[in-house]
C-alpha cells in the first residue's frame, strides 16, 4: 500500500470518527431542544394554568357565597366573571398536550366541574331557586365549599402530575446531556488512541526505510557502492530503494571499470619503470663508461624521480587492492617500538640528506600488542616519511609510542559510538576495551590547517599552499594509512602541533577483537611442522584475516 494511501486513509478514520460524535452531538442537542420546548411551552404553561385555577375557584366559591347571602347583583356578576375565567383556563389546559397523569386529573377537574354546574350554577341564574330558609342556606353553602373543595383536590392533583412531569423531563434532559458527555469523552480518548495508532503505523512505515535509505546514502557517499537496500514493498519507498539500488550498482560498475583501468596501469608501467631504474643504476655503477660529474647529477636526479614514480605506482596498486577488498591483515604478537625503530633506521639516511634529526620517546616500551606487523611497518614508514617531507631543513621529527589504558580526550567525535541499532558494521574504536597503543609523529612544518584535517586522509587529497614541496606525493599515503588502521579497528586524525606543525595521531587497540582469534591461531601455527607448508604455494587462511567486504582469496 502506498504512504500516500496509508496518510489517506488515517485521515479519513479520522475525520470519519469525528463527524460522527458531531452527528451524535447536534441529535442530543436537538433532543435536548425538544425537552426545553416541552417544558417551555407545555408544562409550563399547565402549570401556571394550574395556578390561576386554583385561584378562579376560589374566587367563585367566595363570590357565589356572597352573592347567594347577600344577593347582591355585583355579586353575581363577579360570581359570573370568575365561572367564564375557569371555563376559559379549562379549555386553555384542554388544549395543551398533557401526559397521561395530567389528563387523568384535568378530567376529573372537568367531572367536578361538570357536578358544579348541575348543582350550582342554576342559583345564579333562577332567583326561585335561591334558598329561602337559614338551613337551605347552611346547605347550599356547605355544597359550595363541598364542591370547591373537590375541584380544588383535582387541580392540585394536575398540578402534582406537571410537577413529576417536569421532574421526568429535567431527568431526561440531565441523561441525556451526561450520556452527551460519555460519549464525547469516549469519543475523545477514542480518536487520541486512533490517532496514535495511526501515527506510529505511519513512523513505523517510514522511519525504518528512511532510516535505511540514510544509510545508504551516507555508505554511498563514502564511497561504499555495494551497499544496497532491501526493496520489498509497492510504496514510494521501496521505489526509491529500487532506483537507489540501481544507481549504486551503476556506480560499483563505474568504480570496478576504475579501479581496474588504475591497476592494470599501474601493473603495466612497473615493467618499464624497474628497467629504467635498474638501467641508471648500471650507469651509475660506471659499467658501460665513465661519467663526468654533470652526467653523475643527472643520473642521480633521474634516479630519486624513478624511485618515486615507483613509489607513487606501489601506492596506486596498493590502493586499489584496498578498494578491491583485498587488504589482508596477517595478525601477530610483536613488540611495536623495536619496529619503529627499524623504521626510523631505514629513514634516517633520508633525514640526513636534509639535516633533520628524528627523536623517539618511548618510556617504558609499549607491551606487546596483536597486528599485522607489515601494514604496521607501513603506516610508521608512511607517517615518518612525511614529517620528514614537510619539515623544514634542520628541524626535528618527534615520534612517541605509549600504552593508554582508555581512550586519549583528543580523540575527535567524528569517530561513532559503538552501533546500537543492529547494523552491520566491522567494529571500531570505540567497540573497544583497551589498553590502546598510541602513536604521535609531530614535524615543525608548515601544519594542515583545521578545513583540511580530514580531507587529507582522503584519496588524491593534497593541501594546496601555492608552493610546491619537494617530494610531494599525489596524496594516497595518508589514504592507505587510514585503511590499514580502521581494519585494526583503530583512529588516525591530525592535530596541531607544540609548535604549529603537523601532529598525526595513531590510536589502535592492544588486541582488536577481531583479529585476536587470528593472532592464537597463529600461535598455534608456530608449533607445527611446516614443512608441508613450505611446499605449499597457498598461503593459509587460518592465520590471516580479511578486511570485510574483502573477497575470499587472500590479499597481497
């Protein structure tokens, strides 16, 4: 299902459910409506009806009293007036639509009404039939008030029905507006959950293939074009994971077709290269002559430019292979400072020629650590070899080799924590415990300035100063350092230095998790017979660890 069709249809779960609570709503208030009116315009008006009944008999028992003792004619015209104004009341209240307890009081009003004119009312009009003696009196006054009594019971008894009329009313009213409030309340927590639901339904649909295709990007940005994306689905997302799939696969293609065309280059001028080299050096050895000093100089200059056009090509292969996958790590126990020694031995004769001296401080002597002694051997080379480069004429080199049992405060937060969502990733620095092996080589040159501390890690990157440095590489040195050292599960970045050169920092673990089982494995090795693997052309892979995403064969 679509993202579009899955927001579509939240919305419209949504908004079914609230037109619905306000459909529910307007009919409550109508019926509520019907009850104000009920009562506004039906009991009510009873009531007050009620009332002035009460009042009008009244008046016609206290008239018909007087005008039949007295017998005067005001009297009677008052006794009169106050019999048109119950019979008026009484069709009013016949004409309202009462219930069934108030119609059931209002006809016995009318019965004893009815009972009052049969009796009493042809008193007013037939003077004959006027009582003549004080007991007649007594009597037809005693009927009245019999009479009005009666009638005055049955109103009230309309008035007691209206009044639990009203009571009913008032409490389908108050049902009905609680039964309002229930329903709005359950209506509301109900569209909160539903709207929740939905929410994480939506973030749960989107986050996870945002989050992925991120990655992705992120991964293909750093060069990492195998990467590729699980595209199950019909949504937009998958569809974009499909296009980003096959635009990483496009690129893997472009970047092969590279880093073969740079290799076989590279493995194609090695020939040609060694024969120029190893023809200098018969020429120099005065083989085929003698040479004057002018010859000598030429031959000399031509000699360090092959050496370092060899140099650039073995960086060019090594690169490539690094690319390739096929940076293999030969995992041993060594002691590190002996080898930087060997190093700094190797490179002195290249100081001297520009008067630097290099300085090794090492106190105590790091312990033992578990590495590829080789690639180790490469990275002290490459790092010496390039504060030797950069350094001024009779400046000094400073290498330092400590152990640190955590982590150096230096280190730049560009390194990650440890991966907490599942992924993939080969372990780094910080999935390590420690104790670390920690390498500083510091020059007195010119520095990296703060933009280009990272770039210069990165292949083919060169700080431009507007001069160029005698020596200068074309920038893969640094690269491959970065490569061997994170396949030690290891740190390298650049600082300044005391007193503003360069100041490059090698952070490694004693024993990376993932070559410890290599390095045993070795050890082990060292007690067999190797006689048979001295036969064998194959390396074994028992003693080597490939970098990941390294092929299955073993690396050069």
């Amino acid at each position: 299902m679509k993202i579009t069709t899955r927001i579509a249809l939240g919305l419209l779960l949504l908004a079914g459910l609230t037109v619905g609570v306000l459909a529910y709503q307007i009919r409550t208030v109508q019926h509520l409506q019907s009850i104000n009116e009920e009562l506004s315009l039906t009991n009510l008006e009873a009531a007050r009806i009620s009332i002035r009944l009460v009042q009008e008999l009244e008046g016609v028992r206290e008239f018909a009293s007087k005008a039949l003792v007295l017998e005067d004619p005001g009297y009677v015209e008052q006794w009169a007036a106050w019999e048109e104004a119950v019979d008026r009341d009484l069709e009013r209240m016949g004409d309202l639509e009462l219930g069934p307890l108030e119609r059931q009081a209002l006809r016995d009003v009318h019965a004893g009404w009815e009972r009052y004119h049969l009796e009493l009312a042809p008193l007013r009009t037939n003077e004959e039939l006027h009582p003549t003696t004080v007991e007649e009196m007594d009597g037809v006054l005693l009927r009245i008030e019999q009479l009005m009594s009666v009638l005055r019971e049955s109103v009230e008894e309309v008035i007691d029905a209206n009044q639990a009329a009203v009571a009913r009313q008032a409490e389908a009213s108050a049902e009905a507006g609680e039964q309002a409030r229930q329903v709005s309340a359950i209506a509301a927590v109900g569209a909160g959950v539903l709207g929740l639901l939905i929410c994480i339904v939506l973030y749960l649909s989107i986050s996870g293939p945002l989050r992925r295709l991120t990655r992705g990007t992120r991964e293909v940005a750093e060069g990492r074009f195998h990467h590729r994306l699980p595209t199950g689905g019909g949504d937009e997302l998958s569809n974009l994971a499909r296009d980003f799939n096959q635009m990483a696969a496009r690129l893997d293609e472009l970047e092969d077709m590279k880093r073969d065309f740079v290799s076989h280059v590279s493995h194609e001028l090695k020939g040609p290269l060694a024969a120029i080299h190893e023809t200098i050096l018969v020429l120099l050895d005065r083989i085929p002559g003698p040479l004057n000093e002018k010859q000598a100089q030429l031959l000399s200059l031509s000699r360090q430019s092959a050496t370092r056009l060899s140099g650039m090509i073995s960086n060019l292969l090594q690169i490539s292979r690094i690319e390739g996958g096929a940076l293999y790590l030969d995992p041993e126990r060594f002691e590190p400072l002996p080898v930087l020694e060997e190093v700094v031995n190797e490179l002195t004769p290249l100081a001297g020629e520009r008067q630097l001296e290099i300085r090794v401080e090492s106190d105590p002597p790091p312990e033992p650590v578990v590495a590829d002694q080789e690639r180790l051997r490469e990275v002290m080379s490459n790092l010496v070899g390039n504060a030797i480069k950069f350094s001024p004429r009779e400046a000094t080199v400073t290498v330092r080799l400590a152990m640190l049992e955590a982590r150096p405060a230096s280190l730049p937060p560009g390194y990650p924590e440890p991966s907490s969502d599942g992924a993939d990733d080969p372990p780094g620095i910080m999935d390590e415990p420690g104790p670390f092996l920690f390498l500083e080589v510091e020059d007195q040159g010119p520095g990296i300035p703060e933009e280009h501390r990272e770039g210069v890690f990165e292949k083919f990157y060169q700080v431009r100063r507007g001069v160029r440095i005698e020596g200068q590489g074309v920038g893969l040195g640094l690269s491959i350092c970065r490569n061997v050292v994170e396949a030690h599960s290891g740190a390298i970045w650049v600082d300044e230095g005391a007193e503003g050169g360069a100041l490059l920092r090698v952070l490694l673990p004693r024993a990376p998790s993932s070559l410890k089982d290599a390095a045993a494995a070795r050890d082990r090795q060292g007690h067999v017979d190797r006689t048979s693997a001295e036969a064998s052309s194959e390396p074994s892979e028992q003693a080597g660890v490939r970098t990941p995403g390294s092929p299955s064969g073993v690396g050069t």
